[in-house]
C-alpha cells in the first residue's frame, strides 16, 4: 500500500470509519498472522492473539501519532501481544499437530514439504528473538531498519541476531541432512 493511500485510512480509521481499518486490516493481516505464528507456534493461539491486536489497534488508534508509522506500529503490538500470551499461558503445553504445520505455509518459494518440515523444526530450535528476526527478514522481507525498529532494537543488534541464526539455522539442516 502507497504511503500517502496509508495516512489517508488511518485518518478515516481515526474518525471511526471502520471501512477504512478494514481495508488497512486486511492489508497487512497475513504479515501480522505470520509474526504471531512464529512467536506462538500454535495455529489457534495465533488466531486468537491476532483477534485481540485487531481489537486493541482499533481501540487504540488514535494514540498513533504519525500515520505513516501504522504497519510498524500494529506489528509491534502483535509482538507484544504475542509475548503477553505466551507468558499467561506458559503452564500450558501445545503439541503442534501435523496437519497444523502442513496447513501453515511460511515460505512463498517452491520448497518440498519435507524440506519446509525441515526448516520449521530447525527454526524451532533457535531462541524466540533469533527465530522473529530471521522470519521477519526471510519470510516477511522486512528491511534490517523495520525489524530494529518493530523490535525496538539497534540495527546493528538485528544485523548480528540474524546472521548468527542464520548459520546456526544452517548447521540444524546440515546436522539433521546427515541423520537422515
């Protein structure tokens, strides 16, 4: 969406058009899924925690001061959002399901479903924050300046989180290539 098309919803989502919040929803809702998945790792958790950032952005529109910043504003309520479910709810244990992983599709390239599989248990197996930097940059193609910015960390800070997941990423898949 044009930056200009963007300051222009957001005023009238302000004014409570909510015609204008549900084009700007959908707009970014599948990025916004994707990051609360990553974080949650549960398909309805996710759904739910999405309910509740739409409910808050909506409610809490109007305390955006610059209209141009709402893609990064709203992902960084999905962050927190998603961080706050996971600290409620972390006596209980999810088993991810594998109808569950074969229904999400996390990468847009024409990856086997086996090596998808592949990558999103290696994934699993790096710490929260590297696994957020590596799919806002990999999957969701966040510049290094959004994600400092979503995660209100230096650049430099995400610059060195993402390239060091992303030989620890490559040595689980050579690691798991050779169990194989």
């Amino acid at each position: 969406m044009i930056s200009n098309e963007v300051n222009l919803l957001v005023s009238k989502a302000k004014s409570r058009d909510a015609d204008a919040f549900t084009t700007l929803i959908l707009s970014i809702k599948e990025q916004l899924y994707k990051t609360i998945y990553v974080i949650v790792q549960n398909q309805s958790s996710a759904l739910e925690v999405l309910d509740e950032v739409i409910y808050k952005s909506y409610i809490n529109l109007n305390k955006l001061s610059h209209n141009e910043f709402f893609k990064t504003w709203i992902i960084r309520i999905a962050i927190n959002e998603s961080k706050n479910y996971i600290k409620k709810n972390s006596k209980i244990l999810y088993m991810d399901e594998y109808e569950e992983k074969a229904n999400i599709n996390m990468s847009t390239t024409n990856e086997s479903h086996e090596e998808k599989m592949d990558i999103e248990q290696a994934m699993k197996k790096l710490d929260q924050n590297t696994r957020t930097i590596l799919v806002m940059k990999l999957y969701l193609e966040n510049t290094f300046e959004e994600i400092a910015q979503n995660l209100e960390k230096p650049v430099s800070t995400v610059k060195s989180a993402y390239y060091t997941g992303l030989e620890k990423l490559k040595q689980l898949l050579r690691i798991e290539e050779v169990n194989e």
